[in-house]
C-alpha cells in the first residue's frame, strides 16, 4: 500500500495520461475507422482497394514498429515538431481505425444483401442506404466487437512508454529511479488496468444483455 | 440515332417503348447467363417472364435497374441509358419500383416507415405528406391497418403487400417483380396476385419474373420464354399457352402445367 501511497502522484498522473490518451485515440479511431470502413464496402472498385490495402498494411504491422515510425521517423521529415504524446496517439489511432474498419465492415456485411437491394431499388444514394438502413441495424453487432477493439487499445496505450510518453505503463520506469519495489509497483498498475478494463467489459457485457433480450 | 429502327424484334413492334434492352450480355465468370437479349417493354405493357430455374430472369430483370451490371449491351429506360452507380442512377432507380422474393422490408423500421422512408429520403416529401401518401398505398393493398407493425408481426402475403405499397409510394413509372410470390405460403399467394392484377388494370407498365402461370395467361400482353441466358420465345399469352413454337417451352409447359 505504501508503495502506492508515496507515489500517488506518478500513479495519478500516469494513469491520466493513460485516460487522455486511450479517449482521444478511441474517438479518432472510431472517425477514421468508419471512413475506412465504408472504403471497404464502397461499390467503387478503386475505393474497396484503398480501403483494403489501408487494413492489410496496419494490422500487419506491429504497433510498436509504427510508433518507432512516428516517434524517431517523423521528427527527420521536417513537417512541423509534435510531441511524443502527440506522435504515440497518431499512431494509436491510425493502428486501431484498421480494427475498427473491420469491426464496422463485418457488421454492416451481417445484415441480409436484401436490405441494400431494396434501399437502393428506392433510390437510396450510397450513403443514405448505409445511414438510414445499414448502420441501425448493425448498430448492435458492431458495439461489442468495438468495445473489444477499445480495451485492446487500452492497453495498447502502454507501448508508449518505449518511447517516453509518461504514462500508466511508464509509471514503474519511474519508480524504481525513487528506489521503489518494481513488482509491487507493477502489480499495483496491473490492478488499475484490471479495473479499467473490466469497467469497459461491464459496458460490453449490458450492450450484449440488453439486445439479446429483443 | 433512333433506337426504335436498331433493335428489331421479331413480330413485335415497340409502339411507345419504355425499356430497351440491345444486346445484352452478362456473365458471372466463365458462366454466360445472359446471351444477346434483345427486347422492348412498351409503355403499359405487362410482361411475364417466364422459363426454368437458372434461365437468367432474376438476372434479366435485375439488370433493368442495375442491381445488377451487365457485361455489354445497352439498357435503355424512358430514352436515357443506365447510369454508373451513383447520384444519377439512384434518381433513375427511384423512378423504377421493385419487389423481391423475400419481401426485404426494412427490419428496424415499423410498416408505415417503410413506404414513407423513399417519399421522404428521395423525393424530399413533407413528413405529414409522406404520411398520408403512405398510409393511401397500404389501404390500396389492404394492409392500413398494419400500419404500426413491425414487419416481422405480419404474414408473407401482408408483407410482400406493404413491399408493393413501398415501391408503388415513389410513383414509378415500371415495376420489376421478381418471383414475388414463391416465397409464400400457398394460402397466401391469391392475395398478392389480385393486389398485382388491379395494378396490372391501372396501366402500369410491369416486367414480372413468375412461375404463376394462371397469373401469366391473364394478366400478360406479352410472355417471354427465357432458357440458357437467351429469349427463346415471345408471343402473346394465348399463342405462348396454346401454340408454344420451341420444344424447350413445350417441355416447360408440360412439367410445370403437370403440377
Ligand atoms: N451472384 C451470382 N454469382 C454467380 N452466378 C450467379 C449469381 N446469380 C445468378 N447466377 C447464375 O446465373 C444464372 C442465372 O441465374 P438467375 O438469373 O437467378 O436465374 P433464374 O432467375 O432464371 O432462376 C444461373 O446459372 C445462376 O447460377
Ligand atoms: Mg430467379
């Protein structure tokens, strides 16, 4: 406990970091990640392979390779300076849309062809059959695989301690320079992630209850 | 170029030509499943679209507008040329009515807000408008008193009902129905037959894929006898049912008039 007492500081600090960064990138994501998306199901050839290349090039590449990218490629390539914090959530979210893109794809392919069929045979333009037809009815397929993409990106977060981000996965770095014990330390930082986690599966879990239901 | 002098068709004369089909090809892969279909709907006209399973009449009739692409040839509605996918098209496929099979009632949306969504999405309908426009065309199918039902409370028959009232709310100038009554309990096909036949009776023009062959001889100007991509034949009704020219629609006839 006194490991924790003593450090309240680097803890709170560390995991609003944590916070900040895990919601700005879940937001950009989810933006970018539906864009991606509706690439992936666009009627235009030339669109479906942008979309798909996008996908295939940043899930097949490791998150920390593509936050080495930002973090030492990008400050050489003379565009204006970011900081790190900056450059590990650009990463995050361009990581984390391909999931997304996935995630909203898959869902909005679970609704029967016949809906598309009917909304365009009205005259439904493209994004008129995916707002008004599609995205509502996989609205509750496409929630909790999102949710799972989010607490992978929750703990994601912590890939950013390599490079000098400060926070939750930096906390212990910066413990043992105070002398602290590393395991308790690390322990303690494993128990606040456990919770966060858990709070995002609690919001899954009521998702998944209240739908089953209907 | 006057199209009515470069598509000739046997016997038929486009007197006021609707839809215009010119050498239409399509193929799924190596699979011809359309080969050089050639014909004209004229304005009023009811067709039936008849020939065995796997003949190319979904497909023929989804071409029309264009939920399905075709390979080469030429679609003409009201004298325009099928559009690519987009903005264009959406408008002409507003124009153009169409009933599945499998109904495709739009799941999430109650009865009333599947025959007000096009009135209001595409034509820009007040919503009071779209309203009443709606709840006229379920009372023309006999369905108005569903009207704030889910789909999935009402029987096929009311379903493929409210999908007509759905398609006939936009007022398209053609409809395309494609089999819309094998997906039916047999109770429940006579319901959306007399639902067709008074439309058929109001001058619509009407494209209909079926194996209804009571349906066909009454309410068809024009009967065409599709089998391996190709119309094999075209004739009035009475001449189609009583005469058939080709053996393959003598064979045809005979398996399904034996059921
Ligand atoms: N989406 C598709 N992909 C590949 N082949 C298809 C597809 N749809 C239809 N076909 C093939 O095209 C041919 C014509 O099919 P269809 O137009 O559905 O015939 P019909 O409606 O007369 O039964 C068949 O050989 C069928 O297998
Ligand atoms: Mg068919």
């Amino acid at each position: 406990m006194d490991v924790l007492l003593n450090n309240l500081d680097l803890f709170v600090l560390g995991f609003a970091n944590t916070v900040l960064m895990f919601a700005v990138s879940a937001v950009f994501s989810l933006l970018l990640g539906v864009v991606i998306g509706v690439l992936r199901i666009s009627p235009s050839s030339s669109m479906r392979a942008v979309g798909t290349t996008y996908v295939n090039l940043l899930r097949n590449t490791p998150l920390a390779l593509l936050m080495m990218f930002f973090a030492l490629g990008y400050p050489k390539l003379g565009l204006p300076a970011l900081d790190y914090t900056t450059l590990a959530i650009i990463a995050l979210v361009l990581y984390t849309a391909s999931y997304v893109a996935e995630v909203f794809r898959s869902g909005i392919n679970s609704i029967h062809v016949g809906q598309t069929e009917a909304a365009r045979a009205i005259g439904l333009t493209f994004d008129q059959v995916i707002t008004v037809v599609l995205v509502p009815q996989a609205f509750r397929n496409v929630v909790p695989p999102l949710i799972s993409v989010f607490i992978a990106l929750l703990k994601n977060t912590t890939v950013a301690s390599g490079f000098s981000v400060m926070q939750a996965g930096a906390i212990s770095a910066n413990m043992s320079e105070r002398g602290e014990n590393l395991l308790a330390t690390l322990l303690w930082v494993a128990f606040f992630f456990f919770l966060l986690v858990m709070g995002l599966a609690a919001v899954q879990r009521k998702f998944e209850r209240k739908w089953a239901q209907s | 170029m006057d199209l009515n002098n470069t598509v000739s068709i046997p016997s038929l004369t486009a007197t006021n030509p609707l839809v215009i089909l010119n050498k239409v090809n399509k193929f799924y892969g190596e699979n011809h499943v359309l080969r050089d279909v050639n014909t004209i709907v004229n304005r009023g006209e009811i067709v039936a679209l008849i020939g065995p399973s796997g003949a190319g009449k979904s497909t023929l009739c989804r071409a029309i507008n264009r939920l399905e692409t075709i390979s080469s040839g030429d679609i003409f509605i009201d004298g325009v040329a099928l559009p690519d996918e987009g903005r264009e098209l959406a408008t002409l496929r507003a124009d153009v009515g169409m009933v599945f099979q499998s109904f495709n009632l739009f799941a999430h949306k109650t009865v009333l807000e599947n025959v007000m969504l096009g009135p209001v999405m595409v034509r820009r309908t007040k919503k009071s408008d779209a309203r009443a426009l709606a709840l006229e065309h379920l009372d023309r199918v006999g369905v108005a008193d569903q009207a704030d039902k889910m789909p999935s409370q009402l029987s096929g028959g009311q379903q493929q009902r409210v999908a007509i009232a759905r398609a006939l709310a936009m007022g398209p100038k053609l409809m395309l129905f494609d089999e819309p009554t094998s997906a039916l309990d047999p109770e429940m096909v006579s319901e959306v037959l007399d639902v067709m036949l008074a439309l058929a009776k109001t001058g619509m023009t009407m494209v209909t894929v079926t194996h209804e062959m009571g349906f066909a001889r009454e309410a068809a100007d024009r009967i065409i006898f599709m089998a391996d991509g190709q119309i094999v034949e075209e004739a009035t009704p009475t001449e189609f049912f009583s005469a058939p020219k080709t053996t393959r629609a003598r064979d045809f006839l005979q398996k399904v008039l034996a059921r």
